[in-house]
C-alpha cells in the first residue's frame, strides 16, 4: 500500500539528490567538490542559460569569429558551473565565461573534472542537449552569417 507524500517526505527525496564527492585535480593540487547526481532541474537551467547566452551573442553588434568559436567551449563551462565548486562566475557575461571556459581548457581543469562526473549523469546532458540541438545550430549559424555580412 502507498503511503501519503507529504512535505516532509519531498524534502528528504529533494535531500537524497543533493549528493556530491571530492575529486583532486592537477596533480592533487586542488579538491574540487562535484556533484554525484544531475537534477533535470539543473540540466534545463544549463540549457537555458546557453541558449539565452546565444540569443544575446546573436543581438551584439560587434561579434567576431573569434568570439563565435569562444561558444563552444560554454556548455562544458555551464556545466561545470552547474555541478562543482569551481570558481566560474554566476553572472552571464558571455566574454568572462569565454575567458574562464579557455582557461579551464588550457590547464587541463575541465577535462579532469568531465572525466570524473559518471557517464550516466553526463549522458542526461547530452539527451537534452540533442532535443535543443536545432535551435542550438540555428542561432551559431545566424551568428556566422551575421560576422561574415559585418567583416
């Protein structure tokens, strides 16, 4: 027989998916806190947030290749925000988060880190990521065309 969900009882399940490790990355210089388990809530805040950093990148009059190919690198840094204590800012600037997502790349940071999350977790991004994946590649390629037309 089921039992009455109360709000005690939604508070301990919302409590069980609040689960994190400690990793050490660069050679155990540093500990970084991850999460173990990746709320929907979570995956649809990343996917969100991309898609609106895209749709202000496309509104910008001054865009360049080397800013259109900064994007790339956004997901990951989103995600890293997302699901560690990593130092990425919170604000949405879109040429701060580039310069932390080079900078995480370059050290080595986001490959570790990405290499420590469970594939199960990261494959909920990706389902998520593929059912946006057309809205995604429509707004790069209008930011292309629109950095061809202003060149």
């Amino acid at each position: 027989m089921s039992k009455r969900l109360t709000a005690s009882a939604l508070n301990k399940l919302d409590t069980k998916l609040n689960t994190q490790k400690v990793i050490h990355i660069l050679a155990n210089q540093f500990e970084v806190k991850i999460n173990t388990f990746f709320r929907e809530s979570q995956i649809q805040n990343i996917v969100t947030t991309y898609l609106s950093l895209l749709q202000d990148l496309k509104s910008q009059t001054e865009i360049d290749d080397l800013l259109i190919q900064g994007t790339i690198g956004l997901l990951n840094t989103l995600t890293l925000r997302e699901f560690t204590d990593l130092p990425i800012p919170k604000s949405n600037s879109i040429v701060d988060l580039i310069k932390v997502s080079k900078t995480l790349l370059d050290t080595g940071i986001m490959k570790e880190t990405f290499e420590a999350f469970d594939q199960e977790q990261m494959s909920k991004i990706e389902d998520k990521i593929k059912s946006v994946n057309s809205e995604v590649g429509k707004i790069v390629g209008e930011l292309s065309i629109a950095s061809t037309m202003k060149s």
